[in-house]
C-alpha cells in the first residue's frame, strides 16, 4: 500500500512523546514491552524509557521505513467530512489546504485534549498558566512560588523538578493515588549487547514482561483481593519515605487499588515531604488575582501556576472535527462517551476507523500491543475492499451496540466502575466507561486477527476521482527533532 498520507499536527513525529516535553516525562510500561513488535530495539538505556529517547526511537522507525514522504508535518486536522455523493473524504488543515481520500483514519488517540480545570478566577491569573503538555522550554521556576493543581501521572513525574527549583510549592490534590516504587534502572552494557547479538533473549524478556502484565488484570475485573499485596506494598513505600504522620495520612488513597491508574515513582513522596511543599487536600476553589483559594478559605498566592490536570479521555473528539454520512458530528454522537465496534469502526461513519479508539485503553499492559492489534485488522479491511472493488464501508449499527453492551456489561463489575474514586475512565455525565479494555489484551488481538465482512454494509465501488497525495508541494521528509528540546 503506497497511496497514504499521514496528517501530523506538530512539527515532528511521535505524538504524545514528541508534544508533552515537561521535565521528568517518561514512561511507566517497561521499554522492551512498549516498543514495536516488528521494530525491537536493543539497546534501551532504562528499563523505563525517558521520554526523549522514545520520541528518538519512533524518529528512527520512520526514516528506517521511509516515512518521511507520506507525512505531513504541521497539518493539523481542522474539519474531515464525508461526500456520499463521491463517496470520498474531504479533509481540511489549518492554512487551507484540502485533501480527499477514500478511507480516512483518526490516529489521535484518547489522550490529546487537554482537559483544563474550571475554576473560577483561572483566565483572569496574571501570571503564566502552564499545561504539562504545553511546557514551554523556557519556563524557568527558580526563587518562584509555584501552585500546581492536580496530582496524576504527569505530576508525579514533574512535582519533583519543581520541588528542588522553585522557592515555595503549593501542591493542590483532590485525591490521593496509589504509588509504587519504580523498578526503574539502567539497563548495562552487557545485557545490551547479549539482546543485540542474541534475539532469543529479547525476545524471551518481551515475553516476560507481557505475562507479568497480564497477570494484574484480575485484580481489576473480578477479584479485588488480589491486590492485597501491592496495597502493602504502597503503604509500606509511603511510609519509608513520609515520617510525618499527617502527611501520610493526607497521601493515604480511600478508595480501592486500581480504581484510578496506578502509578510508580520512587522521588514523588520525598519531594511532597520538602520542606518548601505544602500539600493542600481538597483542591481549589477559586483564584482571585494570582491568590489561589482552597475549599476551607485558606489563601496563598502564586507567580505561576502549572496544571497537571490531564485530559478530556472520556470526551477525545472537538465538536466540528469530524462528520460523517448525512452531516452527523462524531463529537455529537459520542455526547454519552466514546464507542465503536471493536474500538475501531462506528456507525453512520463510512470508510472511517479508528486507532487507540473507544475501549482500547489499558490498566494492565502496554497499549502498543493493543495498537498493532487494530492495524492488522484495518489492513486486512482495506485488503478485503481493494479485493471486492468495494466503495464504501460501514459497520452495521447493531453490531456496534451488541459489541457494545457486551462490554458495558463486563465493566460493571470491575474496580473502575465499583471502585469508590472519580477518574478519568469514567464519563462525567452517563457513567458509562468508554476508555478500557476490561479483558486480556491476547483477546483484544485474538478478536481483531482479521477482517469481519459480515459485520458491515458494503457498496461496490464506482470509478470516483480521488486526491490523495499533496501533489507538487508534496512536504518534505521528515526531520530530526530540533536540537536541545529535551523533556528529560
């Protein structure tokens, strides 16, 4: 398949390695597993990547596999909408430019919308407001009094830089989280070389950590109990590193393991512990001036405030973005939370899939797995429709609800919905859990092996003009990241 283009917002590959760019930014899924079956790489510095060298990693995938020439850098998606009439995709970028295409992918993911508090008083700060995935190379912390509001994955990650450069932190959590300590550690030379010269071996460990992974989803889907020794071993990490009674308490999570992301740090707690952090339970209320004003009434100012707030997961899709047959708006029918047959295919959305889509998240594994599960089952459709000569492709809106509700059903019962805690898993107005895959990933695969023509409407195809490729102002290849923008 050579007549494709790749649409890419930013000005380099990698999604979510190449945007978020905030000091400390890695990954929690250990390297050898988050990584392209068909691509290894043998010589990861750490058993958890930082994030600077995966974006470096995926740089190399695309000039290995000469991608360059089907991307297009800075082309950010401003409206994708289906003719039926030609039966074609017409897709627009910011600046003008239109492309049409046959088949049309949305590869970005539930992650990319940063999801912004609402707090009274929050536009009118007069200071910089930052989003951990907007972090500005530039923002310097030092002799500043720093507030940050929110206490998930990337704050636990950034928390620490800040605490030993700003003069005072007021951290604001909502809730507690669940911590590990991180078996994170360099990864020797030797042991490089052995995966370099022996594949056996990487493949061995790739093996390993896949099973290790797996095991933990149980615990998640029907019998809590089962972490019963994590718990202790998360109290007992708080507890070696935060002696005031207090504090541990305010850090002590009260609601069940799992029902939020479970996170790793070994430097979050002993930088919470500093003696320039105040840990403010309970949130914000409201901001007046650059005074932030917590649920008791208490006041603290601020010179800047970063934002670990995280994203729109349950809500991934603007309004406008994408509309498929008879104008209908993806964003509008998704008003109840994200779903699609097989998280890949939705009704009234012809010639239309989706990567990472609705319930394809993991709590347990690496979601790369779940990824290379969707392409081969979009390869094998556009196989199966340049086979048939077919022209147009919709999954049958019965197929997705059944899919659907089977899922539904399966979720209410796991930790993310019985689980006691608020969390981005959940829509914030039905309920429902649009995010998760509640079963094996070797399921997820085993479902998606190949192309289900049974579960589709198709059109044979008729002669159509279609304008793919950028023609003469074709973008160049794709370039190195630009020097010295490191999140690391």
């Amino acid at each position: 398949m050579k007549d494709f283009l790749i649409l890419e917002a930013e000005g380099g590959v990698g999604g979510t390695w190449w945007v978020n760019r905030y000091p400390g930014c890695a990954c929690d899924v250990q390297s050898h597993l988050y990584s392209l079956s068909f691509q290894p790489k043998t010589d990861w510095s750490r058993t958890f990547a930082p994030r600077h060298e995966i974006q470096t990693y995926l740089d190399q995938c695309v000039k290995q596999h000469r991608l360059g020439r089907h991307i297009a850098l800075n082309s950010r998606v401003e409206e994708a909408v289906w003719d039926e009439e030609k039966r074609l995709w017409s897709v627009r970028v910011r600046g003008g430019r239109e492309y049409r295409a046959r088949v049309l992918v949305s590869a970005i993911g539930g992650l990319s919308r940063p999801a912004w508090p609402n707090i009274p008083g929050l536009s009118e700060f007069p200071g910089p407001v930052v989003h951990s995935q907007a972090w500005p190379d530039s923002l310097d912390v030092a002799g500043k009094r720093v507030a940050v509001i929110g206490t998930g994955a990337s704050a636990i990650q950034f928390v620490p830089h800040l605490q030993r450069q700003a003069d005072r932190l007021d951290l604001y959590q909502r809730s507690a989280q669940w911590i590990l300590p991180k078996p994170d550690r360099s990864i020797v030379r030797w042991r490089q070389a052995l995966y370099r010269r022996f594949p056996p071996a990487r493949r061995l460990k790739r093996l390993g950590l896949f099973l290790l992974l797996e095991t933990r989803l149980p615990a998640f889907t029907r019998f809590p109990r089962l972490t019963a020794l994590h718990r202790r071993k998360a109290r007992r990490h708080l507890e070696s590193q935060v002696s005031d009674p207090t504090l541990r308490a305010r850090l002590t999570p009260d609601y069940a393991m799992g029902c939020k992301r479970v996170l790793m740090s070994n430097d979050y707690y002993p930088a919470v512990a500093g003696p320039n952090v105040e840990l403010v339970a309970g949130g914000v209320e409201r901001i007046e001036g650059n005074t932030l004003i917590d649920h008791r009434g208490r006041r603290r100012p601020a010179d800047l405030i970063v934002l670990g707030t995280g994203f729109r997961a349950a809500e991934p899709v603007p309004e406008g973005l994408i509309r498929g047959q008879d104008g209908r708006d993806l964003a509008r029918c998704w008003s109840q939370g994200p779903r699609a047959y097989k998280g890949t295919a939705v009704p009234g959305f012809p010639n239309f899939f989706t990567l990472l889509g609705p319930n394809t998240a993991l709590g347990h594994n690496s979601v790369l797995l779940m990824i290379e599960g969707q392409i081969r089952y979009l390869v094998s459709a556009l196989g199966w429709m340049e086979r048939h000569k077919v022209d147009r492709l919709e999954v049958r809106p019965e197929v997705e609800d059944r899919w659907d509700r089977r899922l539904q059903r399966r979720l209410k019962r796991t930790v993310w919905n019985t689980g006691g805690c608020s969390s981005w898993y959940r829509h914030p107005e039905s309920g429902r859990i649009p995010t998760l895959w509640p079963r094996f990933t070797f399921t997820f695969r085993w479902l998606l092996r190949r192309f289900d023509p049974a579960a589709y409407t198709v059109v044979a195809r008729e002669p159509v003009e279609d304008d793919l490729r950028p023609g003469p102002a074709a973008p160049p290849d794709i370039r190195s990241p630009t020097p010295g923008r490191s999140g690391d």
